[in-house]
C-alpha cells in the first residue's frame, strides 16, 4: 500500500486519523463539547482542539461556541443545511442497486489522499467486467482536465474513483467521459436534482455554473485489453466562501445545498453514481455513443452557443452544433462546419 492509500479507512473505522473521527462524530450537525467528543474518542480535550484545527486548516466549516461546544456546517444557506454525512463504504455497498453489485469488487472510503485516480492508476487492473470504487474525504492534489486543481473540503463534494477494463479497446473510446457524464446525470436525477446539463467534454452544469466534472485516464496496453480509471467530483456543499473563491477564478460554480436540495446524502448519491456508471460501462463497451447519445444531446449546454475552441494549433470561434455519433463536438465556423475530439480541446465562451 502506497503512502497515498495510508490513510484508508477499513469498514470498522479503524486507521482512522483523529480528524476523520472528529468529523465523524461532528456529521449530524449539533453542537458536541470538547469534553462529550474527548470522552467519546478517548483522548484529550487537547487533542480534540488540535483535530478541530487541522479539519479548519483543509477548508471544513467548524463553529466553536463557549459553553456549546463545536459544530460542523455545511451549505451555502447556513440555516437550510448543516453537518455532513460522513462516507460509509458498508452503506454504499449496501445501498448499490443489484444490477451492479455482482460487479463492484469493492468500495472503499478514506480520509485523504493525493487524489482517488491516482489511489486506483498506483493498483493493478481491475480484472474484466468488474470494479473498485474509491471515495476520499479530502484530496491533497484533486484535479481535473488538463491538471486544474479540483478544490472541497471534507464532506463538501463526492469525490469518486472507479477503474474498468474492457476485452479490448471499444470504437470511440475518447468519447467514454461523454457517456459518464451521462451516467452522472441518471444519478443526480435519482437523488431529486431534474435541470443539470453537460458541457462539452466533461462538466456537469447547473445554470450556467459547474457542479462537476469528469477526468477518464487510459491505461492501454497494445493488442490486449484496455483499463481505464474514471474520476468523478461533484459538488455538495462547498459553502458560500469557497464557492466565491472558486468564481474569482472566473469559473462560476454551484453545490446542490445551492441547488435545493437540503442535506443530500453522499453515501446514497455515491451509491447511485457508482450503480449507473457500472452499468454504462457495460453497455460502452459493446455499443460505443449509441445508449448515451440521445441523452447526452438533450443536456447539451452548448448547442446554439457562440464559443471559442482553442487546440494546440490556435483558436477557432463559431456556433456550437452539438456532438456527433463519435463524440466530436460539431462547430459551425465562418469556414464550415469543424470536428473537435482531441483531449487537448478547451471551450469557453466568447466575451
């Protein structure tokens, strides 16, 4: 096991840094003393104002009141949500929808990590039809596409790793974050959320503002199966501060405490995306885009959009058209009409 995978937490709690079992204890929201969460852990009082700093210092919101004790906030409403429901690797698992359970090997839950694709890209492959899921709390070096920093404080987001090899490299198999996206989307719908969108190539949007997002890393071997590990990080309560950080970034973001829904349970939205996820990977392999397709148009965010594209060659500006059966995002351009697949692709909207 790798010093990035030190800090796993088994089923039983045990491993766990005194952090992650403040938190825990901190998870319904109410006050708790010094002294109730000392006696409950079996430590000092000292050691739990320690362990209450290092959760402030990674970006948890942590009250502490004389005479009250400290409590875990949560949410960009402080009143409409508070604590955070701790990951539970037992009740994902058991929350998993039959259908894909027989091929998840495994779902495991830490503290920190560097980042929950590196956890999985450090293990062997998955061996073929089956699955590891891997969710952190926290991760030190989370990022997304193209290496941008991927930002949440324990409890505020899910943070998901799944890996998945396929008999052999399936036809378009750049366009697989596409057909997660579209699992992400089924997932959120079963947790209560309707209106998000997608955005080309991997954001999940919400109005405008980013929810999440999708990192796929390939892992191909030549004449043999292809293994690949699939990030997904989506925002549940990140809190007003963080949020107005991440927009002076000049990347608007959003939380689903922002989107309505009061105290959404990561361990049930961490069941459903790993449930739909297996599910669609299954159907990739055999049908490439076609399951996905339909969907994934219907929550096109760009289609009829003025954008910008920038490649490694330069720029090119014009009207978004949707994707085609491969992926590609179609562009009408003052040239015709352009086809984009690269990985390298970026879009932003024209100011």
């Amino acid at each position: 096991m790798s010093a990035g995978e030190s800090r796993a937490v088994r089923a039983d709690g045990g491993g766990q840094p005194l952090a992650a079992r403040v938190f825990a204890q901190l998870a319904d929201g109410r006050f708790h003393s010094g002294q109730e969460l000392a006696q409950a852990l079996g430590v000092s009082r000292s050691a739990i104002w320690k362990a209450a700093r290092s959760l402030r210092a990674l970006g948890a919101t942590l009250h502490a009141v004389p005479n009250r004790g400290y409590r875990l906030r949560s949410g960009v409403h402080a009143e409409s949500a508070s604590g955070s429901e701790a990951l539970d690797a037992r009740l994902i698992t058991a929350l998993l929808p039959a259908s894909a359970r027989a091929s998840v090997r495994g779902v495991e839950t830490a503290w920190m990590v560097d980042s929950t694709n590196n956890v999985l890209l450090r293990r062997p492959n998955a061996p073929l039809g089956s699955c590891e899921a891997f969710l952190a709390e926290y991760q030190s070096a989370g990022r997304g596409r193209r290496g941008r920093a991927w930002l949440a404080p324990p409890g505020g987001a899910i943070c998901l790793s799944l890996n998945w090899s396929f008999r052999e490299v399936p036809p378009d198999l750049g366009a697989l974050g596409l057909a997660i996206g579209v699992c992400a989307l089924r997932a959120l719908r079963e947790v209560g959320l309707e209106r998000a969108g997608l955005k080309w190539p991997n954001d999940i949007l919400v109005e405008g503002r980013k929810l999440g997002g999708i990192l796929i890393e390939l892992r191909a071997e030549s004449g043999g199966p292809a293994s690949i590990v699939a990030g997904i990080g989506l925002n549940v309560a990140l809190g007003e501060t963080l949020l107005g950080e991440i927009e002076r970034t000049g990347m608007p973001a959003t939380d689903l405490v922002a989107c309505g829904l009061t105290r959404p349970s990561r361990n049930t939205l961490a069941a459903a995306l790993i449930g739909q996820v297996v599910e669609g990977l299954k159907r990739f392999e055999g049908e490439a885009m076609r399951p996905f397709i339909e969907e994934w148009r219907t929550a096109d965010a760009l289609r009829g959009v003025q954008i910008e594209v920038r490649t490694a060659a330069g720029k090119v500006c014009g009207w978004a058209k949707g994707i085609d059966m491969h992926g590609a995002l179609v562009v009408e351009t003052p040239h015709g009409l352009q086809r984009f697949i690269s990985g390298e692709v970026t879009v932003r909207p024209i100011q």
